[in-house]
C-alpha cells in the first residue's frame, strides 16, 4: 500500500468532510426511515476488474460520519480483484452505513478507475528500464487523491504542480525568446529544481541539450526521429516520450530507450469501477 504523505492526509480529510456536506447538508431524510437503533451488515461488491484504490478515503468517511460503523477489508490497496468479488463488509447503525454509502463508493470507483489504468499501462513495459509517468491532466481539487491512485496501480508521478519542478513548454519558451534563455533563467529562480524543456524537433532538442536542461520532452516524435535523439545524447540528459501513447504505440516507444513515458490519460479519462453495496445481513 503506497503510504499517506501529511499533504495528502490534510487533502483527503477536506476532500471527505466536503463531500459528505455535498451529499448531506441538512440530514439524509430518506435514512430517517429507517429505524435509528437498527443494525445491519452490508457488503460491496467490484462488479468488473479492477485494482482496489481509496481505502483511506472510505475509511475517513465513516471516521467522520460514525465511528462505530465497523469496516472489515478483505483485500489490501493495490490488490486485483476479479468480476463480483466481495471486498468490504461494513458491520454497525444501519442509517449510517446508508447515508455513507454514496459518498464512500464514489470515492472508491474513481481512484479504483485511475489506478486500473495505472496497472495496464505500467504492465505494457513491465521489466524494461523506463518508468510510466503521470500528468497534471487531473480533476481540479482532487490531484493528490489521483496521483495516489496512480502510484497505487504501479506507475509513477511526473512534478504534482506548477511550483516543484520546470517544464518549459513552446509558449514558455516563444516569451523568453529562446530555449537557451528560458532554461538560464530558470537556472536563476530556483537552483536546484528540475529543468524539463519541451521540444518538438530534433535542433530544438540540440539546443535543449547544450544549454543545461535536465530532462527533454519528446513531444510527438517519430519513433525513428526519438531514437536518434536518445542514441544522440543518451547519458547527457533523460528523454521522456509524450504524445498519442496508446496501448499499441507505447511499446514502439519504449524500445527507443527513452527514460519516461508520460500518459494523460492516467488521470485524464475519468471512468467508474462498477461497485455494488448490497445488505447481506439484516436486524433480528
């Protein structure tokens, strides 16, 4: 299970609190009628494969919504379940388990989705000397929950935002005037960060190269134009591939030696896993 970082922690018990608002504001009045002593067991069930991701979120749900709701996971983050496998019981005040429901699922199928899609990907190079990166193609407010999940499927994260790391892009660079000065000034605003340039030709990764940059951006190259670049500069500076990485085109580009694929669509085709919530055992 990839761990909780304090960021993330802070993150996920906003990111709850507020769904759980969302969802109930005034009171869940369709709970009320249900008994308030009555008790059950209800089950949830993955209706498709997937790879089970947002434990500490569901977890954070009933901490905030009642503590004496019993959760009993039987399988661990990051774990694969096959079609109609029972993973969770929850044991405890029927209303409560109800009115969480929603708000604990959705949760789960979302960071479920990214971080299935995170497995397959990462699977389609698995043993090769690269690793399968991330974007900032995310939901806005839920980035560290799906960054989470992507490292939880078995790929890795590019920079999280804006402020830890340079990724000079075409209009960054078209606004300096240069590759060579956008990466000088860089080097002045923060010493010490990673310098990632855009190119989109082989000159400009010449001028990338020769002016310091730490990591180059294959953007949309021809798999013959990307090999010459890493066999070029290979141990100058690490190459990562971007671009139209489909399921078939991904290994045609890890055969050229590049060091990082990245791949929006970790976190950009946002998808559910089919998740079911069924009683499994009702009040005497």
């Amino acid at each position: 299970m990839t761990s909780l970082d304090a960021q993330l922690k802070e993150s996920l018990i906003a990111q709850v609190k507020e769904a759980l608002n969302e969802d109930i504001q005034t009171g869940d009045i369709t709970a009320q009628l249900i008994p308030e002593e009555n008790t059950f067991s209800a089950t949830v069930i993955s209706r498709e494969k997937a790879v089970l991701c947002g434990i500490p979120w569901v977890n954070e749900v009933f901490q905030q919504l009642d503590q004496s709701v019993s959760l009993e996971w039987h399988f661990s983050e990051g774990d694969e379940l096959a079609p109609n496998t029972p993973f969770l019981t929850l044991s405890g005040n029927a209303r409560s388990i109800l009115t969480g429901e929603r708000t604990a699922l959705n949760f789960l199928q979302t960071l479920s989705y990214t971080a299935t899609v995170s497995r397959q990907y990462s699977m389609l190079v698995e043993g090769q000397k690269l690793s399968i990166l991330d974007t900032r193609k995310t939901i806005p407010g839920f980035r560290l929950a799906q960054k989470y999940a992507v490292k939880v499927g078995g790929a890795s994260n590019h920079r999280v935002g804006l402020y830890d790391a340079f990724l000079i892009k075409e209009n960054h660079i078209m606004a300096a005037g240069s590759i060579g000065n956008a990466i000088a000034k860089a080097a002045q605003i923060a010493p010490g960060k990673t310098i990632e340039v855009e190119t989109e030709s082989l000159d400009e990764v010449r001028q990338a190269v020769h002016a310091g940059a730490d990591i180059i951006m294959l953007d949309n190259f021809s798999l013959e134009d990307m090999k010459q670049a890493v066999e070029t500069y290979k141990g100058q500076v690490r190459f990562e591939a971007s671009g139209n990485m489909t399921n078939e085109h991904i290994q045609a580009v890890a055969a050229t030696g590049v060091d990082y694929i990245s791949v929006g669509a970790l976190t950009k085709h946002v998808q559910a896993i089919d998740l079911s919530l069924r009683v499994s055992k009702e009040p005497a």
